[in-house]
C-alpha cells in the first residue's frame, strides 16, 4: 500500500511538472534589411512582457515562457516564410509576434501559419490587405491598418495647407497599400495628386525617381518608404537637388535613423505613426526607461501589447495551443472586464485565473474590431531643430 502511495505521488509531481511545461513564442521581425533599426527596441518590449509574465509565477499554473528570435528580413518572403517554419517545426513555439512587414506577414499567414494552425499577432505589418486575407482566425494585428493612417496623413497635409504632393513609395505590400490609401483620401478632400510612382529599396543611385516626381511638382513629397533603405535614398537626392521643400511621412520612415542622418535639414518633415497619450503609454514610458529600452521607437506600445495579448488568451484558455487560445484574443482586449494597463499583467493573469473578465487597455488603447485588428489612433509629428516633436493626436 506505501509503495502504491507512493508511486501516485510520483505521478502526482510529473503530471504536475507537465502541465507547467516551458512555452516558447517567436520574435520573427526585420531584424536585417530596410527596418533593421526599428526592430531592436520592438523586440526588446516584447521580451519586456515576458519577463514580467514570468516574474508573476501566475502563467498557466507556473510555466515560464522563453523568446525565440528569428529574421524575416522584411523583404524576402522566401526568408520570412523559412524563419517561420523553422520556429514553428523546429523551435515548437506556441505563437509568434510578427511579422514586422506586411509582405512577411502574407507570407508567412498564407504558407506557415495558417497550414499549421499558429496564431500571428503583427504589431506592425499595416497593408489594407491583410484584413481581407483568408487566416482561419489566426491573424491579429495591433497596429492599425494603413488605410486608416492615409486617411489621417491625408487629413494633416490638408489642414498644413498642402493642396497637391508627389508620392514616392517603396514597391511592396506596405508601400502600395499606404500611397494608394493616402491618394484616395486626399483626392476626396480636394487635394491633387501629381504623380504616385514605386522606388525599389537597395539602389544606390534615385536620380530618376526624383527626377520624374520633380517634374510632376507638388506642395510637398510623400515618401511611404523605410528609413533604413530607399525612403532615406530619396532623401538623400531631394535633398541634394532641392525638389522639394516638405516631406511627408507615413509610419515607416520614422526611424531614428533617418533623422540621425540627416538632422536639421529635414527641419519642417512631419507626417503620423500609430499612438495616443493615454496613460499607458506614459506608463510603457517609464517602464522602458528603466529597462534600457527605446520606448518612444516606432511601434513599441503595439509590440507591447501584441504580446500581452497573446500570452493573456492563453491563460484565458488556460492552454498555450492556438487552436484553444485564438478566439480569446478579442475577449482580453475588448470590454467587459477591469482595464489593463502596462505593468499590471500579474493583477490581470490573475483575474484570469480566477474566472474574471479582462479589458485589455495596455500601451496603445488598443480595441480589436473583426478582423482582429486595432481600430487606431495616431499621433503626428514634426521635425523641429533636428529632433523629433509630438504635435498632437488624432
């Protein structure tokens, strides 16, 4: 009878063991190529999560969660796709955040994720086009999407008193996605188009591509490009010919990088990125600053959040499969339930685990409408003495 008790206690303790079993979550973003700059600090919130997940000791009955990275290179789909399948069949991982690019990310949903049944959650990838994409309820994004952000841009010149501008934009997913949004919503308003025409990212000469925007004209150039790689090309020339007068930039150019670079001569450029000044975002501030982290980077409050969100549908489900956790995503992140905000994640796990309801506010407001996406807000810029200066919200 002892040895019997025994051995069920034994059994007790591996099946306990078992069910705490390590999760691991893939990281996959541009970690080389035309964001290359963007995507450390993105990372790095995203590990910032996890570590405080894991400091709670409350993640689906004790399990500790460990990152993976892996380089979609934000251009190559073959890439992008290949860094997918080796987290999913070789590293086993139970979700990823990413991709960064939006042609990534329709890579890597159409032929990885959604054939393997793992949920995404982009904090980035913004192409118009993914929200109408078949993904079985796998896809999420917390950035909105770009035809929301040309709306917005569009409104911002409109209002500086712009009446007609050239779009130069990077020949991709993104970059088509945000010149066409921009052009249909300033042609709506009454503005002027005079040319929208693709560069191609890696060319070391853009003196035709300016050439032909120049000759077009317009009150200012739109670059809906990368600030690590053709967008800072077509700077460069403009610049260098005096084109233009003003830029206007969408979300990709916002590199540190670029304004690096090129400092006070790009005095006057401003354009939007996704964010608000809700006290999240102050909160993700300081707890970036303490942690060494460049919490003011493009698209570390969606990082943030997209991987809070995953990580609080599985304890939701109570399992790290997606199959189980997928359609509690939209339950975190929306009402009912107490707000969440940043640094507050052991009080929500625990809510969780208790059987309560969750309304996840975290760093970027952020509310998924279907199809699983973030319904936005922005905040726009300006370039003033060389830095980088909030002007308002929108």
């Amino acid at each position: 009878m002892k040895k019997f008790l025994l051995v069920s206690a034994s059994l007790l303790v591996l099946a306990t063991a078992a069910k705490a079993e390590d999760v691991k979550i893939g990281i996959e973003m541009g970690f080389t190529g035309p964001i290359e700059t963007l995507t450390p600090p993105m990372a790095q919130a995203a590990e910032l999560v996890i570590k405080e997940v894991n400091d709670s000791g409350l993640f689906l009955d004790g399990a500790k969660i460990t990152a993976v990275r892996s380089d979609e290179t934000c251009i190559d789909a073959g890439a992008a796709t290949a860094a997918a399948e080796r987290l999913i069949t070789g590293d086993k991982v139970a979700g990823i955040i990413g991709p960064s690019c939006s042609g990534a990310a329709t890579a890597v949903l159409t032929n990885v994720a959604v054939p393997n049944g793992i949920v995404l959650i982009s904090p980035s990838a913004t192409s118009p086009a993914l929200s109408t994409l078949e993904d079985k309820g796998l896809f999420f994004r917390t950035a909105p999407s770009d035809a929301r952000e040309g709306e917005v841009l569009a409104q911002i010149m409109w209002d500086r008193g712009i009446k007609s501008v050239a779009i130069s934009y990077t020949n991709n997913d993104y970059g088509k996605g945000v010149a066409s949004s921009v052009q249909t919503a300033f042609e709506k308003l009454g503005g002027k188009v005079t040319l929208s025409a693709p560069h191609e990212d890696g060319k070391g000469d853009y003196s035709a591509e300016v050439g032909s925007l120049a000759s077009a004209g317009g009150d200012a150039l739109v670059i809906a490009g990368y600030a690590d790689q053709g967008g800072a090309g077509i700077v460069q020339t403009v610049l260098d010919t005096g084109a233009f007068s003003k830029f206007a930039f969408p979300n990709g150019m916002w590199g540190a990088s670029l304004v690096k670079r090129f400092g006070t001569q790009l005095d006057g450029a401003f354009g939007n990125l996704p964010g608000t000044d809700s006290p999240g975002a102050a909160k993700l501030m300081e707890m970036t600053e303490k942690a060494g982290i460049a919490g003011s980077a493009t698209f570390v409050p969606e990082t943030y959040d997209a991987t809070a969100l995953m990580l609080l549908a599985m304890q939701a489900a109570k399992s790290s499969a997606s199959a189980d956790y997928k359609s509690k995503i939209m339950d975190v992140a929306n009402a009912p339930g107490e707000k969440i905000y940043p640094g507050e994640l052991a009080k929500a796990l625990q809510i969780l685990k208790d059987g309560g309801d969750i309304d996840y506010v975290g760093a970027s407001a952020v509310e998924l409408i279907e199809p699983g996406e973030s319904a936005g807000a922005f905040r726009e810029q300006e370039i003033e003495g060389g830095a980088v200066k909030t002007v308002k919200f929108h």
